[in-house]
C-alpha cells in the first residue's frame, strides 16, 4: 500500500514579528503594494527588479502574496523612501517614465541605472540639493 504524501506545512508567521510597513500605501500585503506601485507611480514589475536588485522571479512571489526575506522587505523600504522622495519634487504618475530616462545629472545614465550600479547616493543628493535649492 503506497502512503500518500503529506502536504508541507504553510511557516507561522508572527504578524507582531512580521508587520507590515506599507499600510500607509493604502495596501494590506505585498501584492497590493506592488499593484500599488503599477498604478500609482507607473512602475512595472520589470523597474521593481532593477530598483530592488531582486530576482524577477522573487518580485512575481511578492505578487503572488509571498513575504520578501528581511533583506527583500529592506529593499523594498529602501525603494519605498525614494519613491516617497521623488513625489515631492514630481508628479507620482512621472515617477517611472523619469527613471527609465537619461539624465544628464548622472552623465548620461537613467536613474535607474545609477540605483543598479549601487549609486543611491547620487539620486539622495540630487534630491536634497533640488529640495534645498542648493546649486547642483
């Protein structure tokens, strides 16, 4: 007699241990706040691999309700903060049209090729230097 397979038990996740840090993204999980992302700043899962530096395939399991590891979900804090950043200085729906384009602040370079190269710094100081007002 063949025995069946048990199905895997699903983790336990501790929600106290776990929290959610997007709710005020108007989304419960991670599959709403990259729908969120879709729609509100122009942002398709492709610019969500390249901002987060993460596996396309990682980025289709936060759709799909996956939790990220912790250092996927500091990623996605880290790229949550410039997003929030670059709508005080443009329009949300701008926001991914901007950084698929060249721009000459960074030699030539989209944005989003400056994040991929481990160059964050250089869109924060852009950003502090047009908030200021300070010569860039």
């Amino acid at each position: 007699m063949k025995m069946s397979a048990r199905p895997k038990p699903l983790p336990i996740v501790n929600p106290a241990l776990n929290p959610f840090r997007f709710s005020h993204r108007g989304a419960k999980d991670y599959a709403g706040l990259l729908q969120h992302y879709r729609k509100t700043f122009s942002l398709p899962q492709p610019m969500v691999v390249r901002l987060t530096g993460f596996s396309p395939r990682s980025v289709a399991k936060w759709s799909q309700g996956e939790l990220p590891s912790p250092k996927q979900a500091k990623a996605l804090v880290e790229m949550d903060r410039l997003l929030d950043a670059l709508t005080r200085i443009m329009p949300p729906a701008q926001v991914g049209s901007w950084l698929k384009s060249p721009n000459s602040a960074f030699d030539g370079s989209t944005p989003s090729q400056v994040v991929e190269r481990g160059e964050m710094d250089r869109l924060w100081r852009m950003l502090y230097d047009l908030e200021s007002g300070q010569p860039g």
